[in-house]
C-alpha cells in the first residue's frame, strides 16, 4: 500500500480516539437533567457520573503511556479503543446510577489507555518532524472541534433519541477505528522493558478516589461526618505513601525530580486551576441552564458553543501569539481573559437573560483558548527530552485532576438541584473559579522567567 495513504488512515484512527475520548467529557453534561429524571438519584450521583470517567481517566494516564513502550502503542491501542467500545454499550444499558457510575469508571480506564497510546502510534508513523508536527496538529485539532460541537451534537442525539444514544454512538466510532488502526498501523518491532509502579499507581488511584469521595459526599453526610473525614485522612496518608514510594523506586511513574524545575511546577499547578474552573463550571452551568432556566438539552448544548467556539478559535491564533510574545505573556493574557470573563457573569445572574451573558462566555472561553496550548508548551519547554513523555503525561493529569475536583467542588457550593440553591451557589463559584485563574496569573509571574519568544510546539 502507498506510504502516505497508510499513515494518513493511521492519523484518521488516532484522531477517532481521541474525537470519542473529548466528546464523553463534554457530552455527559447535557444528558444530567435526563439521566436524573429517569433514576432516583442524587446530586452526588451526577458528579459521579461525571467524575467516574475523569477519575480513573486521571489516575491511569501516567501508567497507560508507559504500557505502549513496553507492548507497543498499537496492540494497547486496540485494546483500550475495544475497552472504551464496550463501556459505551454498558453506559448505553445501565439500569441504575450505580452502574452508569461503573461502566463510566470503565470507560475512564479505556480513556487512559488510548490517549497515550494514540500519540506514540503519531510519533512512530511519522517519523519526520515537520510531517510529525502537522500530524499532532490535526489530532490536537480533531479534539478542539469535539470539545467545541459535541455539547451541540449530544444536545441533538439526546433531543432526538434521549441520553442512551450518546454513548451509542461511540460504538460505530470505535469500531471504525480499531479496524483503521489493525489494518494500517504497523506494530514495533521491539519494546522497551520498562518495569509499571505498580505500588505507585494503586496509590494514586486510592488517593485521588479518596479525594473525590470527601469532596462529593460532602453534601450529604456533612463536613465532620466519618464517612468524610476517614476519605479525607485517607487521600493525606495515600498521597505520602505515594511521595515516598516515588522517591524510593528505581522506575517511578512520576520521577520527583521534575518538580525541582520552578517552571515545571508552576505550569502543572495551572493545568489543574485551569481545568478546574472550567470543567466545574461547565458542570454547573449545564445544570442551571436545564433547571433553573428550564433549556432543553439542544439549548443547553447551544448555550455552550459560542465558548466552546471561542476557544477553538483562540487554541489556532494561541500559536501565533506564542511566537510572537512566549507562553509567559501567553499565559497572562488567557488566563487574565478567563478570569475576567467569568467574574463579570455574576451581576447579570438575577437577569435570567442570556444576552447578558454571551460576550463574558465568549471572552473567558478565549482566554482558556490561549492559555491551554501556552501550559503545555510551557511544561514540556521545561522537562528535558528524556521525560518530554512523563512531562506530557503529568500535563495530562494535572488537568484532569483539575476537572475532577472542579466538578466535585462546584458541587459542593451549589448543594441541591432548587432554584434558590442555584441562586446562593453559582455566585460564590464564579468566583472560586476566577478567584483559581487569578492563582494561575501569580503563578506565572512567579514560577516563570523573562518572557521568551519560542518556536511553538503543537499541543494536545
């Protein structure tokens, strides 16, 4: 078969994963009213639906990249794409919140494994760095127009044939691409033997599941209950067994030393703000469109797009900003953007009128448009080339630790699904999330040096 054609379907089947992978971020949100109406189930049972899938997806992410060197990028990508296939049928089946809430744990874990492995398929099959550059681009952007359209395309699907079929519709996606990626991605022909931390990624999982449990339940056993406390001791206890294993292993799935780079650190601090305020902003805004102002799915999912266009658009001229500016000024100005945006919807909240809101939608998603790409350059600009794949990895999580607290935060301000608990709750949270955007410009002007003018690299 004709090179270029082949790795152009291999491109195609990488893009797939990742286009299925955004859109279960994004979609979900817009089935909350639904899927609540058809169980009995709680506030707390929504922020897990959510949160299970960014749990294990988090958790998992710096393990999972390892795996491809160790059986090929290929083979766990086949195998996650199958995964995250098969727990889209199960969502689409589940006869209970507690087993949406599993199947979606499952689909986390299917995540993880594709997102790392969809790269290293990237670097293997374009081994020339400018065609490499275009082809991560294209992946990048093939993610950018799934976080942007999907609120809109899971607002349809869910309009036209309810909550089940967005998870669905996975399943033709998957299978298009595994069989693109069986048939012409080429398997490498030797592995790097690299030992997994086991000890080190049960440790994570254990204390970011112990994390969003204190966080979530929160409302409904109370801050002193001993159900809180005891997640709360156990995510302090499991995160220094953690930090301890991971200063003692000879192969950590997160070496510390990275973190010694003031850069580093700053960068990876506002990858977590910046989803956090996002993510858990989307969370709560998805539900006070659909309960408080009564929006079908499609217009909460309308009601999302001209932000979630902003940001595509800004993720574009980002790159030409870096080049001109650097990440440091980059950086200053998103998140400065979002911060803004953000804090001024408070005043127009009584008004009920989404007019009022739409330029401050638009701005604060331009400045999260700007600031992602900027985070990213920024991180692996700092690592050195032997964990340029770590630093991406900790990039990765980092932001979706960031949502998964930001859900379970946003949450936790809110309280109950009544309209004047929407009315005490979203004001405090708009600022929590500016406030957390503010952190990130200190962080910036702290943790970074001088501006720097850089040749962009692409970003996912």
């Amino acid at each position: 078969m004709n090179s270029s054609l082949r790795k152009k379907l291999s491109l195609a089947s990488a893009c797939l994963a990742f286009v299925i992978v955004i859109l279960d971020v994004s979609v979900v949100n817009v089935a909350l009213q639904q899927i609540y109406g058809e169980f009995d189930g709680s506030l707390a049972h929504l922020e897990w639906v959510v949160n299970g899938y960014t749990l294990t997806f988090a958790s998992f992410l710096l393990t999972t990249g390892s795996l491809g060197d160790r059986f090929g990028p290929k083979r766990v990508f086949l195998i996650g794409f199958a995964l995250f296939a098969l727990a889209s049928w199960l969502c689409g089946n589940a006869d209970s919140l507690t087993s949406l809430i599993v199947f979606r744990l499952l689909q986390g874990l299917g995540a993880a494994l594709v997102v790392p492995a969809s790269l290293a398929i990237l670097n293997q099959t374009f081994p020339d760095t400018n065609e490499r550059s275009r082809a991560i681009s294209l992946w990048a952007a093939a993610g950018g127009m799934a976080l942007a359209f999907g609120p809109v395309f899971g607002g349809t699907l869910i309009s036209m044939f309810g909550w089940r079929s967005i998870f669905y519709v996975n399943i033709p996606i998957a299978a298009l691409g595994i069989t693109l990626a069986y048939v012409f991605v080429l398997e490498k022909s030797s592995f790097a033997d690299r030992r997994i931390d086991i000890a080190g990624q049960v440790l994570a999982v254990a204390a970011l599941s112990c994390l969003t449990y204190a966080l979530i339940q929160v409302n409904a056993y109370g801050l002193h209950s001993p159900e809180v406390l005891f997640s709360a001791a156990g995510f302090v206890v499991a995160t220094a067994l953690f930090i301890l294993v991971e200063q003692r292993v000879n192969a950590p799935m997160l070496p510390l030393s990275l973190f010694a780079n003031k850069q580093f650190t700053a960068a990876a601090l506002i990858g977590v703000m910046i989803n956090f305020a996002f993510y858990g902003l989307v969370f709560l805004f998805s539900l006070y469109f659909q309960y408080s102002w009564h929006y079908s799915p499609l217009e909460t999912g309308l009601a999302f797009l001209p932000m979630t266009g902003a940001i595509m658009l800004a993720n574009l001229y980002s790159a030409k900003l870096m080049v001109r500016r650097g990440f440091r000024q980059t950086l200053l100005l998103g998140t400065g953007l979002a911060a803004l945006g953000y804090a001024t919807i408070v005043p127009f909240l009584n008004g009920q009128s989404y007019g009022a809101m739409l330029v401050q939608f638009i701005v604060a998603g331009f400045g999260i448009g700007l600031a992602v790409p900027a985070v990213t350059n920024a991180m692996v600009s700092s690592a050195d080339s032997k964990h340029i794949g770590v630093a991406s990895g900790v990039l990765n999580a980092s932001r979706q630790i960031g949502g998964l607290i930001g859900v379970a935060s946003m949450g936790l301000l809110l309280g109950d699904f009544a309209g004047e608990s929407f009315n005490q709750g979203i004001t405090p949270a708009l600022i929590v999330a500016s406030g957390a955007l503010v952190v990130c410009i200190a962080l910036v002007l702290s943790g970074f040096s001088k501006p720097q003018v850089i040749a962009c690299k692409s970003t996912s």
